[in-house]
C-alpha cells in the first residue's frame, strides 16, 4: 500500500492467489480435479479477503487479528465442505471460495476498499 497505494491491495491479492498455486495443482486444494478453474477462484477470492484483511490490520494495526481471520477463514472454509450434499459442483457454489462466498466477500470488499484513504500525489 505504501508503495502502490490501493492498487497495491490487488496486487497483493494477485501475489497470495498465485501463492496457493501448488497446493491446488499438487494436493487438490479446495478445488479436487479442477485446478485451472480452481486457481482463479482462488485468485478472486485472494484479491477479495486480502482487501478485507489489510483493512483489518489498518483498524487493529496488528498482525494477530488479520492471522486470526485467516485462520477462521480457513477452519470455516472446510467446515462448510462437510455439509455440502453434491460432490461435483460444491468447490465452486460451497464455501469462500464457491460462488455464494465470493459474492458476499465482493459486497464486504467494496466496504472496506471504499474506506481506505487515497494517497495524494506529491510534486517533486
């Protein structure tokens, strides 16, 4: 952020999306079989929670609250995976990375991206 000011957060959310890249292709990660499809999931939802916790860590400014819901979004993540009923389609409508959570993430990263200050351009 202090580098690219907002921008900065989806590139920091590009960067963490790229990061889960060989757990999706190696151990499935959240998304079975469908690693391409899969990846950018993954990507979007990166870009989303990274906007949401930078944000935290803005408010808080600590690091163990933006680790603490990572952690929480993971735990809840895979719990909702238990109680998914179709097997094909879950990765992609169940849980935060499934569509329904990338939509409620969308409306709560819009919150927090709108509240972040923008950096003034200084003359040199």
């Amino acid at each position: 952020m202090s580098i690219y000011g907002k921008k900065g957060l989806v590139f920091g959310g590009l960067i963490w999306g790229v990061w889960h890249t060989p757990m999706i292709y190696f151990y499935d990660l959240n998304f079975g079989k469908n690693h391409h499809l899969g990846l950018i999931f993954m990507i979007v939802f990166c870009v989303l929670a990274g906007i949401i916790l930078q944000y935290i860590y803005e408010k808080s400014n600590s690091i163990y609250s933006v680790a603490l819901m990572h952690g929480m979004l993971n735990v809840s993540g895979t719990f909702i995976f238990f109680f998914s009923v179709t097997e094909e389609h879950r990765y992609f409508t169940d849980g935060g990375t499934g569509i329904v959570g990338l939509f409620i993430l969308l409306i709560i990263a819009y919150l927090c991206y709108r509240k972040f200050p923008v950096k003034q351009k200084t003359a040199v």
